[in-house]
C-alpha cells in the first residue's frame, strides 16, 4: 500500500478523501431518517485532511508534519491580503446582488448595518469548524501546491475546483445541500481560482485558507437579513440556486487570471 500511495500520492490523496469522507454519511444516504451523529458530520468534513496525512506519512514520513502544521498558524500577510481574506467575499457579493436583485439588497445592509457585520462575524468565527478547519489543510494545503507543480497554478486550480464540487455529493443525495449543482460547480472552480490567487501570495499559508473559506459561508448566512422579501420569482429562483456567489466568484476569477496572465502570482518559494 505504501508504495502504492508513493508512486500515485495525488491520486491516492484524492480516493482517500472521496472513500473516508462518502463512507462517514453513508448511512444517512442509504437511510435518510437517521439523525447525523457527530463522528459522521466530523468524519465527512476530516476526509481530505486525514487523507492528507496518510499520504504525506506514506511519501515523506513524519518530518513532514511540523512544517505542514506550521502553516496553519502562518498569519504573515500584508494587510491588503487580511481585508481580502476578511471582507472581499462579503462586499463583492453583496454589491453583485445588489446589481442582480435591486438597491434594496444594499439598502437593506446598510439598514442593518450593525446586527449584519455582527452576524457576519460570529458565522465567520464558528463556521470555521463547519467545514473549512478540517477540509482546507487538505484541498489547499496539501493537494494545490502539489497540482501547481505537477500542472502548473491555473489548470492544477482547475483540476482541484472540479473535484472539490464532486466531493460535495453526498449532500445532495442526502437532501442537506440545496441549490443547484452546476451553481456549485461554477462556484467551486471559480472560487478556487481566488483561493489559489491568494494562497500563492501569502506563502502557502493555510489559516488564510481557512479564513478564506469561512468568509464565503458566512457572506452566504446573510441573506435572511440583506435580501427583500418581495424578489420576483425568476430572480428568487436565480438566487435560491447558487447563482450570484458562482456569478461572483466568476468575474474575480476571470479579472485575476487576465491580471496574472494564468500565473496566479504562484511564488517560487
């Protein structure tokens, strides 16, 4: 199995990932009534970093650890990456949906200013363990710079976005994730393409990863109190599906690789 995992260590982090994370909500799938246990949700979401860790134990052995754990307290960034990290997804989607679905969407933030940034803050902080803490050490901090070197930064980004959205499965055939697929598809290559954007500039720093992440879900937790309750129906529908964060996310996608000519600012450290 070792040398299995060392002459494939992609590949094999990629089934691993898939195999440990599709078995934990296996159950629920097979059975929806079941209530999820902790172990499963954790499980799920610890699928790629555990694979992660196999592989790295597999192919580097544990002298590898330390520098890999280093990078999730690697908070060294300039300011304008914090911002980034912080705030970006919040304002480019809010203005994009102020565009799609009308001023009120921007009046009904300001409005709201306080109990919003407040919202955003706390899903910002406690959606960290929903999700980004146990996917991101594997998706951006293990598997991107090895696909950046095997295919270069933007088709390994590519490759990476489209088999983080299959990853997400299991949710719509368990009923949890709603929306539409290809919306998450979009979304996932676009906003993988930022991802890399950013990982290449603040030196492969895996809690900017994390935050990164994080700040997306929480932008996506504000709709109850920013959206008006009157939106038509062909635009509630346009909404409700996904499409104004994959909107989103495309345009910066698109503004960064014609402004890194694909490069994504890859560091050579």
């Amino acid at each position: 199995m070792k040398s299995i995992i060392s002459k494939n260590p992609l590949v094999s982090f990629f089934l691993l990932a898939f195999i440990l994370s599709w078995i934990a909500v296996l159950p629920l799938i097979l059975n929806p009534s079941l209530a999820p246990e902790l172990f499963q949700v954790l499980g799920a979401l610890a699928g790629p970093t555990l694979a992660a860790l196999i592989v790295m134990g597999a192919t580097e052995g544990r002298h590898a650890f330390l520098p890999f754990f280093a990078r999730y307290i690697q908070w060294r960034a300039g300011i304008i990456w914090w911002l980034i990290v912080l705030f970006g997804a919040l304002i480019s989607v809010t203005l994009v949906a102020g565009i799609i679905v009308g001023r009120d969407v921007l009046s009904g933030f300001f409005s709201n200013f306080g109990p919003a940034i407040l919202t955003y803050l706390i899903a910002l902080i406690a959606g960290i363990i929903l999700g980004p803490l146990w996917e991101e050490p594997g998706w951006r901090g293990f598997a991107l710079p090895r696909l950046q070197v095997s295919y270069g930064p933007l088709p390994g980004t590519l490759i990476l976005g489209v088999l983080w959205a299959l990853w997400h499965i299991p949710g719509y055939l368990g009923g949890w994730l709603l929306g539409s697929p290809v919306a998450l598809l979009v979304s996932s290559v676009a906003f993988s393409i930022v991802m890399t954007w950013v990982h290449n500039n603040t030196r492969a720093s895996i809690l900017m990863m994390i935050l990164l992440h994080s700040s997306s879900n929480a932008t996506l937790a504000l709709g109850a109190l920013v959206l008006p309750s009157d939106i038509p129906a062909s635009i509630s529908t346009f909404v409700n599906n996904g499409w104004i964060p994959a909107l989103t996310y495309s345009l910066a996608a698109i503004i960064i690789v014609l402004a890194t000519r694909g490069k994504l600012s890859a560091s050579k450290a």
